[in-house]
C-alpha cells in the first residue's frame, strides 16, 4: 500500500477460496473456478498454474504447503492434486485416491503427518514416505469436516458444519488415532478451529460465536461474534477474522460453573530450620494434638477439611518438608506453586532465625509474587527469644512477609489464631478447584488401585491404559494430567509433568532417598559420580527419577557422568593435584575486578558444564575445569575492599594445557562467560592519558599494595584499584606509571602512593 494507492499483483476469474503462506515468500491461492496462482512475496508477481475451466470437479477448497517443494489443493469428487516443482516456475500435477467426496480440511504436523477432511465426515491420515503420501487411517464423525488442525504429531482437532468440535489422540503403539472429546457448544454452522501453541486450549468459530473450550479443565465458554471466518493464536492471543474486521483478545481460564466444583483447596508448604516444630504445628492444625516428633524424613504430607463456604467444601493440603540443612535447598524448589508459605523459626534459638531469613530470600528470589509468606515463631513458652524485632518489622513494612504469627509446639498456644489467619488471608479467591467430570472420581479409584498393588511407579501412558482397561472409556491426556496435577497438589501422588512423564505413589524408600542423597552428596562436598551413586544405594530404580528431577530444577548440574550440586559445594577453598598444577607452566594468574555483587556460582557451573568442560573439583568460591591436558582453568571468585574505598567482587583465574591455541580460546570463553553474568569487568587505566593520570595523582586516597618479586627479577601482576579514575590495573602497571621502574631481589617491597609520587 501507498500514499497513490495499491498495486493488483492478479485478479482471479472467480471468488478466491483459499490462500496459503510459505515462510513469508509465497502464496498459493485457489478459486471457486479452479484458478491454481503462486504469488511472490519478494518479486511481487504471479505465476499462474492452472487456470479456471469453470467446471465443478476443479473447485479449489483448499490448500496447504508441505515444503518448499510441494503443496496440495482440494476440489470436490475427492480431489486432492499434489504439486512437486520440477524447477523454478515448473510444476509436476499428481494426485491422492482417498476420499470420494469433496474435501473441505486439510491439516499438517510439525512431523509432515497429513490430514483431510471431507463431505460426508470421512477423515483420512496420511504419512509422507519417499515423497508419497500413504494411507495410514481412516476415522469417521458426524456431518462433514469443515477444517482440522494438528498440536505436535499426537493430537488433532476437528470442526464439523454444525459447529461440533472433535479431539483425536494417538494410541500408546502410535498405530492410530482415536476420539478422546466431543464438544457441542455452537448454535450455528462451524468455520474455523484453532488449538493454541500449548495445546490447552481449542478455539471453534461459527456464524454466531467464538468458542473456548479448555483441555485440562474440560470446561466450555463462547461469546458471541457474527461471521467469525478464521481464527489464529499467538500465546495467549487469539485473533479472530469477520468479514469486515480482525478482532484480538487475551486468552483468559474459564471460570468453572459452581455446581461442577468437587471442592476448593490450598497448598500450604511448611518449611524452617530442623527443630522448629514444622511437624507438631502441622498436627495441631490436622488433629488438635502434637503428635509425634521425631524429625521429618523427606516430606509428608497432612490435610485439613474445612466447614463449607457458601456451599462449597473446602480443604488444606500442609506439605512438610524435612528441615536438615543439607536436606533443605533441594527442596525449595518445589515450594514455588505453594499458595502460602509458612517458615518456621525458634525463638530460642538464633541459628533457626538466621535460617528463616536466608530461606525467605531464596524463596522470594524464586517464587511468584503473589504466593503469600508468613512467618511463625514458635516456642513461644521460652522466656528467652534470640531474634531481632525491628527486622521482622521490616520484613513485614516492606512485604517480603505478610506477617509473624507466634504459636507453641508444646501446648498449642496460638493454633486456632493461626489457622483463622490462613482461612481469612487466603481468602479463597485464590485457592485450587477440583474440578467434578466424569473423569475425576474414576482417576482417584485407578490411583488407590494401584497403590494397593504396590506400585511404585507409572508412566503417563500406561497410567491411562490402565484406567482405559478398567472403566471401558478413553481419557484426554491433557485432561488427565491435569487431574493427576491436582491429586498431586493434594499430596496423594507425585507428579512433575514438567519434569519426566512419570507417577511417583508414596513409596517409603523414595521419600527416604530424597533425604539420604543429599546428605551423601554432600559429604563428598557437592560433586558425585552417578556410578558411585548407583553403588552407595544398590541401583535404587527412585535414583534415575530423583537425578531427573533435580536435573530439571536446577538442584544439581551434569556434568558429563557427574552431578555437581552448587548449594552442596564446600566453603573450603580446593586443592589442586600436583599433576593439573605443572599444566599451567610459566602463565600468570589474571585478576580482574567486578562491581559489587554476588557470585552466581550456579549459573557459572552451569555455562562452563554446556561449554563441555570437565569439571575436576569446585568449590562455593573456586574451581577446576578442563578439556582433558589440552586446557585447564582454575578460578576464584572473592569479594575485597574496604569501608573507604568500596568493595568489588574480584575475579582470578589461570589458564593453562598442553595445546596453547585451545587454552587461549578457553580464556577468552571464560571471560566472556563471566562478563555475560556479572557485566564487563573494570577498565584498566593503561587506555586513559597517562599524563591526565599523573596530574591527578595527588588525590590518590593512601593505598598500600605489596608485592613479591619472583625470580626473573620483575613484579608479579597484582591487581590494584585506584578510588579516583575507578580502573583496575596490574601492580607493575600501576608503580611503572606513579612511582617508576622499581625492582629488587629483596623478597618484598611496600610503596605508599600519597600526596607525594614515592614513599
């Protein structure tokens, strides 16, 4: 378009039914007489491939681009011709024998699998093998296919005339596809269907509404909206196409009818120092008692019904964690789809207070903003409490906590205030539905069935063979992990979707391995062999599914067969074998200077685990990598300075190897990872005036720097930071320019760099 007007790149014969885009450069577009035209994008210009014959068996309906090499169109009779180019603007015409009747949908996955539609509801799948289309299946619906389109190779959805919409899922032998979903919400022809990227949701148009229907939830809207031609998503946008305007909304979660609530509920995690009485408040809130308490082991789960609210049941679900130290950072994780937190703390004891504090910066430093944390001081019959008021008000003033309820583990002082607290903060605005379907009741007796048979662990699939088996119905996958998601939530299993395509029962011996593992790991000072772990606890088949888990949440890193567990690592600075130590030769170490911050030690391990170095020992502050002799690198990370002149986080590393080009290009991948983390290190002074330096060296703050002479009778590279130009350099640098050229075999010097060059 222009300010003079628009450019007809081709006018067809007749009313254009179909156009499809490749990749930004082509169109395809076909007519109601049979004009078959591809259009260029980039050229801005038309070839014609076939021109309209006015006759009924050359319709074109459809159209749909398989590569750049290939597309079809449809027609009526059953057409569907097949277009392979031959060479730029020459194409070869075959055609598919599968449908007799017109054919109205065509759909393609990501993996090339075709689907088509026609007449009178007939929908053929079709699988590309040496650039031929087969027959793979055949289904049947009611009435005639309007449009299809595909979610990954597993699920395709299906509108028909009158506005029906069908879901298809591939069996677990992937031989065929079967009907999962029928949903009859429409009140006018269909024309258009659409599944967003996540494969959640499906959107139907007719000629009187738009209609939502939600996978995991089985729930169904519509709003209305006259003509509805098309309709596309982006995310959590939807577009929807009329005929005279493009309409846009943000795709929103259905809210469920009341009378198909089953019951609201929260998640609550408990967690704090061991000792805090996590266990003893969670049965006061369940029983009205103490209960036991010995300590926690892995987590355990307690639940609290609730009188009903306006009619509907309402539950808590308390997920107890174990609160060893060791134990603890690798649960945290876990706790980020909480509703509320609640850490505990002894007010008799001040290491329990510390800790409460740095897990409430871990969590909100790794959790939504709206999951709502309180703290919980209890032993609140001890007549000493070694905490710190003002901090709390802080927390509080500055919402890092919503408030600090105190309660007693030994008489159940403070309970009922606490459990009203809960109840009323919560507010239940927020709170989880259990949702009531057909599928719900059936999915929890499949899951007590199966734990009365002492399973341990099932995949997704099989789980939904089973049910399948036993109730005689088929259950969408989405649907069911959904439901599984919730049970889950509710403590009853354990399920990470997310994570590995796997249902966990409450099995004693891996909620006892989430315990001992971390505590093996870290008494081999956060780095292990899988070997080695598979050895300590006799191929425990919970072990694989653990690593998988803390591979997803970041708890542990791999790294070729070892995992390295950064919140494990020692305090202690590594010692380097002598045999790694004669690599590094005659190089230098470098120390370069980073703004004031913390050390992401995570994400460093991390980086240089995805650079394929082998790590050798680590630390919290240092490390040892490797590609093999032909590089090494060790580094420390440090924070020095003073009150006076500021504090930085200083970097040190070494390069070495026996391949000189691969250990360079390991420094220069080193410094870019860090710099890619924690921002450009310091300027040297050496780019700055020399002169301009000098002149200001008056007001160089009192700095001593020492230094020992090595035996080729020159500085060693220290670093130094001068407070003025806000540059680091080497010490060599630094006295050759303010106090001149200075060497000795003394086995130290000491400079004062004052008002005066030299002291």
């Amino acid at each position: 378009m222009s300010k003079s007007g628009y450019q007809k790149l081709y006018e067809c014969s007749s009313e254009i039914r179909t156009v499809s885009p490749l990749a930004g450069k082509k169109l395809v577009i076909g007519s109601r007489l049979g004009d078959i035209v591809l259009l260029s994008l980039e050229k801005l210009d038309a070839v014609v491939l076939v021109r309209a014959t006015l006759s009924v068996r050359d319709r074109v309906w459809k159209s749909l681009w398989i590569n750049e090499d290939m597309f079809l169109t449809s027609s009526t009779y059953g057409v569907i011709n097949v277009f392979k180019r031959e060479s730029e603007n020459k194409w070869n015409l075959t055609a598919l024998s599968g449908h007799s009747d017109s054919v109205f949908a065509m759909g393609k996955s990501e993996a090339g699998l075709l689907a088509t539609g026609d007449y009178r509801g007939n929908i053929v799948i079709w699988a590309l093998k040496d650039k031929k289309y087969n027959v793979v299946q055949r289904l049947k619906i009611d009435d005639s296919v309007e449009e299809i389109v595909w979610h990954n190779n597993d699920v395709f959805a299906a509108m028909n005339h009158w506005g029906k919409m069908f879901l298809f899922e591939r069996s677990s032998d992937e031989s065929e596809w079967k009907p999962v979903i029928e949903v009859k919400n429409a009140t006018s022809m269909g024309t258009s269907i659409n599944m967003t990227e996540d494969g959640k949701t499906i959107f139907g148009g007719s000629n009187r509404e738009v209609i939502q229907f939600d996978v995991e939830t089985q729930q169904v809207d519509s709003v209305e909206t006259p003509q509805v031609r098309r309709i596309f998503t982006k995310g959590n946008t939807v577009f929807v196409l009329t005929p005279d305007s493009l309409l846009s909304f943000e795709r929103r979660t259905i809210e469920v009818r009341r009378d198909l609530i089953k019951y609201k509920y929260v998640k609550i995690g408990v967690v704090g120092h061991t000792g805090a009485g996590k266990s003893a408040l969670c049965s006061y809130l369940t029983t009205g008692s103490p209960g036991d308490q010995t300590s926690t082991v892995g987590k355990r789960v307690w639940g609290l019904g609730l009188p009903p609210e306006a009619g509907l049941d309402r539950r808590m679900t308390f997920h107890d964690y174990g609160g060893q130290e060791t134990v603890l950072c690798t649960f945290l994780p876990f706790l980020s789809d909480s509703n509320i937190i609640l850490i505990l703390f002894k007010q008799t004891d001040l290491v329990s207070f510390r800790k409460a504090l740095e897990l409430l910066y871990l969590l909100r430093s790794n959790i939504p903003q709206e999951v709502r944390i309180f703290f919980v001081q209890t032993f609140i019959d001890a007549k000493v409490a070694e905490l710190n008021d003002k901090t709390i008000q802080e927390l509080k003033d500055e919402g890092k906590i919503i408030d600090n309820l105190l309660v007693s583990s030994k008489d159940g002082r403070g309970i009922e205030e606490l459990k009203a607290r809960l109840i009323g903060d919560e507010a239940w605005g927020r709170a989880r539905t259990m949702v009531q379907t057909t599928y719900t009741d059936e999915v929890l007796q499949t899951i007590v069935t199966l734990q009365e048979r002492n399973v341990q662990t099932i995949s997704l699939q099989a789980f939904a063979e089973y049910y399948e088996n036993r109730t005689g119905k088929r259950i969408p996958k989405y649907h069911l992990k959904f439901l599984l998601s919730d049970y889950s939530n509710q403590g009853v299993i354990e399920y990470y979707p997310e994570a590995l395509d796997l249902i966990i029962f409450n099995e004693p011996k891996y909620n006892s391995l989430k315990t001992e593992l971390p505590i093996y790991v870290m008494k081999r000072n956060g780095i292990v062999s899988m070997k080695d772990v598979q050895e300590q606890f006799k191929n425990s088949r919970f072990i694989p599914v653990i690593d998988t888990l803390y591979l997803r949440y970041r708890i542990a890193i791999e790294n070729f067969e070892k995992r390295i567990f950064p919140s494990l690592l020692s305090e202690k600075p590594i010692e380097i074998p002598t045999s790694v130590k004669n690599l590094f030769g005659d190089e230098n170490i470098e120390r370069r200077l980073l703004s004031d911050q913390s050390f992401d030690i995570e994400r460093l391990i991390a980086l240089l685990s995805e650079f394929k170095l082998q790590c050798i020992y680590a630390s919290k502050s240092d490390g040892l990598f490797s590609y093999g002799e032909n590089a090494v690198i060790y580094y420390r990370f440090e924070r020095i300075g003073d009150a006076f002149n500021g504090f930085f986080l200083q970097c040190s590393f070494r390069v070495g190897g026996k391949n000189k080009q691969v250990y360079q290009r390991l420094k220069s991948d080193f410094v870019s990872i860090v710099e890619l983390l924690h921002g450009a290190f310091l300027k040297e002074p050496e780019s700055q005036d020399k002169k301009n330096l000098n002149q200001r060296g008056n007001e160089y703050t009192t700095l001593l720097c020492r230094t020992q002479v090595n035996k080729n009778n020159t500085l060693s590279k220290w670093p130094v930071f001068s407070p003025v130009t806000g540059y680091a350099c080497s010490l060599t640098s630094f006295i050759k320019t303010n106090c001149g050229e200075r060497t000795s075999r003394n086995t130290s010097w000491m400079y004062t760099i004052g008002k005066r060059d030299t002291a």
